[in-house]
C-alpha cells in the first residue's frame, strides 16, 4: 500500500506509479460525485486557493477555480495586468502577498522554467504552511495537464476503472512541437511511468533527437526515479509510419509565441506533413483516440472536422476531466479530513 507524500506538486517526474494511482482513483470518484449547487463538497472549506497566472490561460485557471469551489475552498485569482506587479513589486513578494493574506495553495503559471519551484523553496525556507501547485512553468512541465491526460487516454482504454495498468504495452503518439512543450515533457514522465512506449513525432527543430535520451538520466533533481521500469521513448518523422501501430495520438499547438529562429515557415507543408484528419487516420488504419491540450490551431494541427468529431476527438473529455484530477490534487494537499465515505487515501502500490 502506498500513501500520498507530495506537499508541492511541480513535476511528474517526482510521481510513481503509485502516486499517478491515487490521483486516478480520487479524480475518479470526484467525477461520479454530484458535486454542483448546494452540493459542493465540504472538503476544504475555510481554505484558500490562490491562482497566480503570469501566463495567459483559459482551461487550467478556470478548472483549477471550479475545482477549489467544488470543495468549497475560497477562491482569490490574480491579474498581472491589473496588479502592483506594474509598480515594480516582484513575483516573490506577490506571492508573500498572498500567503500572508492566508492561501493555503498558490496555484502558479509563468512563462520561465522553475518558478513554482523556486517559489516552493522559498516557503519551506521561511517554514510557511502554503503549498505550491505548478499550473505550467516554460517549457518544464504541467503536471496537472499530464494528468488530466493520463486519466483520459487511460478512460478510454478502461471506463470503469481508469487506473495506470491501462496505459501497461500502450503504443502513445505524440506528434508536432515537442520542443516548447510543457506538456509533451510531463506527458512522457506520466505515460511511461505507466508503462507506456511514447513515439514523439515531427521535423527535427520541433522534435530534436535529443529526446531519444529524455528518460535515460534519474528524473531532475532526484538520485533515483521512483518508477521502477519505464516505458520507451521513441522519435520518428513520419506520421503515417506512426500511426499504423498507434493506440493513440496526441497533437501539440505550435508555440508561435516561443518559436524565436523562425523554426516553422510553411503552416500548410506542416499541416500536410504532419496534421491529423480523418482521411490521413483512414489511410493509416488508425482507430484509436485524438487528444490534444488545447488551444487548437484548426486547421493546422488537425482539421477542423476532426476536432469537432467526438467519436473520435477527445478533447472535450480532456477538458472536462481536468476539473476532477485539479479537485484530486487540490484535496490531497490542502484537506485535512478524508474524502467522504473514505478513512483514507491509498493505493497499491
Ligand atoms: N492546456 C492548457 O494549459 O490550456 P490553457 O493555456 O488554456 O490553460
């Protein structure tokens, strides 16, 4: 039996496959539980959920809010446009603002790796109570996102029972801007955790080769990675080899807004090279799931029409699952008492 042991959640890289358990089974139950109106859950009333987004964002900070206020946690959110940020206050002491105002989470975005991090440190150091939840940190990591799409791939694969032995021999596609992206990266450590083999899969300065090796090394900042045997990464530059032996495939947004040397000149040789639609998922034999984190550039990434086929496309799962995994990591770091009709939040290990 394995018992949760994160205070701060910053990176995948940090979870067994135990730890991705508890997180599935509680966002599981969150999820059958009628959880609107008067019915919001008692867990973390009196608590205080800070969202500090640097970044800008529409799916993470509003479920991560709906989230928090499904268990009736008060929610206070931040605007750096409007904030004293403009007057030159920095980001730590927006963030001791916050704490002395009495959040019990700080749930960050910012556009530079580490900050939640750094932020996290800082507070242990002062021997402050507040947690750090990493809402997407640069290029780094999303931790929230990559479990979000864990429990979706892994629903799809078990419905009754999404738990990571869904994801065990799964062959994982994930195809496009690899290089800028926070949730490739925390994807890779959470699907072959799982025992997932990952193919990543575009032209080389989106996919450089680099990535082959992205799981050899122990997980940053650790001596020893905490999952056992991991699955394969893979890197490919053909789609079409790809998806003849996919379970699933996972598009990624091209990040204009952190592609600085002109990487990607031609949209539309991109999207014929590497785009998703429904005739090139004939072509292939492909019958699996289209996941994608959002937002979607239509027409680029994938074609309008297989974005908007929910036989197919499971982004709107993605996004309504996000609400019941962010309410799961909320719950485990900030409520003191078990979830209802639980003594306790475990999990084999
Ligand atoms: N997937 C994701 O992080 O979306 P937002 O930027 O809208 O939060």
């Amino acid at each position: 039996m394995s018992v949760w042991s994160h205070r701060h959640v910053l990176d995948l890289a940090a979870f067994s496959r135990a730890d991705f358990a508890i997180v599935m089974e509680l966002a599981h139950r969150f999820r059958s539980m009628p959880v609107t109106g008067a019915r919001k859950l008692p867990a973390l009333q009196g608590r205080l959920v800070a969202t500090l987004f640097f970044e800008p964002s529409t799916r993470t900070r509003s479920s991560f809010e709906l989230a928090a206020k499904r268990l009736s946690a008060d929610v206070q959110s931040f605007s750096p446009s409007s904030s004293s940020l403009n007057k030159g206050e920095s980001l730590l002491d927006t963030a001791r603002t916050y704490v002395a105002m009495g959040a019990d989470v700080l749930v960050i975005r910012h556009r530079c790796t580490d900050v939640p991090a750094q932020l996290a440190a800082e507070l242990d150091e002062a021997g402050e109570r507040t947690v750090v939840l990493n809402g997407g940190d640069g290029q780094h990591s999303h931790p929230s996102q990559g479990l979000l799409d864990l429990y979706t791939i892994a629903n799809y694969f078990h419905r009754n029972h999404p738990q990571p032995n869904a994801l065990q021999g799964k062959r994982i596609v994930i195809v496009g801007d690899v290089l800028h992206s926070r949730v490739a990266r925390s994807n890779l450590w959470a699907l072959s955790a799982c025992g997932a083999d990952v193919v990543l899969c575009g032209p080389p300065s989106l996919v450089p080769e680099a990535f082959s090796t992205f799981l050899e090394a122990p997980p940053p900042g650790q001596d020893l990675d905490p999952v056992h045997q991991r699955g394969k990464v893979q890197i490919s530059r053909s789609l079409d080899e790809c998806l003849s032996s996919a379970d699933a495939v996972m598009t990624l947004r091209l990040q204009k807004e952190r592609m600085t040397n002109h990487l990607l000149t031609d949209l539309d040789r991109y999207h014929r090279d590497y785009g998703l639609t429904h005739e090139r998922l004939l072509r292939c034999s492909f019958s699996g799931p289209v996941l994608h984190p959002g937002p979607v550039n239509r027409g680029v990434e994938m074609s309008g029409a297989l974005l908007d086929d929910r036989s197919i496309c499971l982004v709107e799962d993605q996004v309504r699952n996000g609400i019941p995994i962010r309410m799961a990591l909320l719950y485990l770091m900030a409520a003191s008492e078990p979830v209802a009709e639980s003594s306790r939040i475990s999990a084999s290990s």
